[in-house]
C-alpha cells in the first residue's frame, strides 16, 4: 500500500527544498484561495510540493483508479471512455490556453482526465465512446474532493492499446452529471435525466472488431477495421427506449453494457436474443414501467431531426432516493 506524507513531513521537504516556512505559508494560502477553498490545507501542501519538484510519493507505476491519491506522480491507469468533455479555453491573470478533459472508468472506479499539452489535446479528437485509454506518466490531484489525473507534456495517453480490456466499470457513486429536464436538454447536453420507461425496442446486433471493439466494416465482402485491417468480427448491440420524465419523452440509446444494465440481464443472455428474437418480450414486460437515472449525452438525429440521448451510465433510481427528492 502508497502511505501519502502527512502535513507536517510535506513542509519539513519544502524546507529542505529551500524555501522558509514564510513563504511556504504563504504559497499554501495563495493556492487554497486561488482554488476558491475547493482544497484543503494539505491538499494545498502536496500541490506546492508538485510544483516545487518535492516528491511526496515515490513514482507509483501502475495502478487501479481506486488507488489513486492525491500527490502521487508517474501513474500509470488504464480505464474506458465514459465521458468526454471536450476542449475549452481559458484565461486568467497569469496565462491563457486550452484544457481538455474526459472521464475513464475502470472496475474499482471512475476518474476525471486533465489535459494541459496541446498535442494531447489535438489527439482528442480521435476519442469515441468505449474507448479504452492507457495514461502514462500522470500526476494525481484533488480538485473539489475529487481526484483527477493531470497530463503535462512528459505524459502520453494511447487510445485500444493491445492486451488491455475493460468490460465492466463501476460508479463511484458520486456523479459528474448535473441533472435536467428532458425538455429543458440542448444539443451536446452531458448531463443526466430522471424518467420512466415506456417503451422498448427490440435490440439491434452489429459486427465489431475483435481486438479493438470498434464497429466493423465491409469491404469487398469481408470485414475491416481501420485500426487493425480484415478481422475476426464478435457481436455488439444497442437497445433504444423511450424515457418520459413527465415534461417531455425522449429516445435514449444504450449501448453493450448499458443495454445490459437497462434490461438487468447479462451479456449472453442478451445475446441469446440475437438467436431467439421471442426471449425478449419476456424481458419487455419487466421493464416497462420502471424508473430510472441516465448519464450521457443529448444529441441531435440529423435523419429523423429529432433529439435522442446516449447513455454512458443507467441506475434503477429507489423508492427512497425519489421520496428525498421529493422532500
């Protein structure tokens, strides 16, 4: 197990580093004020350390999202896509530029990614949904009681490395979306919606790489992926339903795992369906009604001009949980 240096070791290194406890002081002030008192004294503490090149964790290598604390360096975690952020600019007194950021899961948890260099930041526009994501050489800080994984230009992030899956991710519990109306979301949305469902489709099946799990396609007459050329194919699917939440109805699409989780099946028994189409309506009849919480993203259907909502997360929302709210 990492043991984190406590308050008073982290200002014994800073010492040593050179600085006074004046200025120590004073930094730790600076920083905790700077971040509006989203951070604690010692919180503060281990970002002076960070930026004054004081190792208040020895280079931890690899770890689960679980593990990760704050102060440590060199980090190395895989996790899925469950979130992208996007790119947004920024400015303040002392520096202009652009930030990227997503969220990754792994089966221990989820954890917000930071982006600071620009080739980083230009390489996330090669993300998809279900990606899975290798970080190297990261660096852990806390942001608002949150843990988040920095990358500076000495750090690196590569996209369906080989050899590493991820199938199932879970929730810390705490969730990064802020909730809406269904008739209050806008295009590009990431927020979550409350709902009943009431109604269900049959699941759609369609051919995926083996290795990467990116769709497949077809080209003269055999399947393909960009990444890794002609493939052996497995199956992937999506169930879509309609979500009513009392102020408007909307279509929401649940992919693989979240398919799972909306119907409370596995994996093959839901792909058993593919096999005998009459299993689902034994299924159908167990959802239809039931309420539930979704996380992802609003957006627009150029087809049928319409919007629809893509889950990246669906938990069945408890009797208890609507009479708090309800409150």
């Amino acid at each position: 197990m990492i043991i984190p240096l406590n308050y008073d070791t982290i200002i014994s290194k800073l010492r040593e580093s050179g600085l006074t406890l004046f200025e120590i002081e004073d930094k730790i002030k600076n920083k905790m004020e700077q971040l509006s008192g989203l951070i604690s004294k010692e919180g503060a503490a281990h970002i002076i350390a960070n930026e004054a090149g004081v190792k208040v964790f020895e280079d931890v290598g690899e770890i689960k999202i679980k593990d990760a604390r704050n102060g440590m360096r060199n980090a190395n975690v895989n996790g899925k896509l469950i979130v992208n952020f996007g790119v947004r600019e920024f400015k303040n007194e002392k520096r202009a530029g652009k930030v990227g950021s997503f969220v990754i899961g792994d089966e221990t948890g989820t954890i917000r990614v930071v982006l600071w260099d620009v080739q980083h930041i230009n390489s996330m526009e090669n993300l998809h949904d279900n990606d899975i994501i290798r970080v190297e050489n990261g660096y852990i800080k806390e942001n608002n009681g949150y843990k988040e994984i920095h990358l500076n230009n000495f750090s690196k992030f590569s996209l369906n490395p080989e050899g590493i899956t991820i199938e199932d991710v879970k929730f810390n519990g705490v969730s990064e979306f802020k909730c809406k109306e269904i008739k209050e979301l806008q295009q590009n949305d990431r927020v979550a919606i409350r709902g009943t469902i009431v109604q269900l489709f049959e699941p759609r099946f369609y051919e995926i790489c083996g290795e990467c799990g990116r769709k497949a396609v077809i080209e003269n007459g055999s399947f393909k992926c960009g990444q890794h050329g002609n493939i052996n194919t497995k199956f992937a699917y999506v169930v879509n339903c309609i979500l009513d939440d009392g102020s408007e109805s909307i279509r929401v699409a649940c992919f693989r795992e979240n398919a799972c989780r909306l119907i409370g099946v596995s994996e093959g028994e839901l792909l058993s369906v593919r096999e005998d189409p009459g299993r689902f309506e034994g299924l159908k009849d167990s959802i239809l009604g039931k309420q539930i919480k979704v996380e992802g993203r609003a957006n627009k259907n150029l087809m049928f001009d319409r919007l629809e909502f893509i889950a990246s997360n669906i938990e069945e929302l408890k009797p208890e949980e609507l009479l708090q709210e309800m409150e």
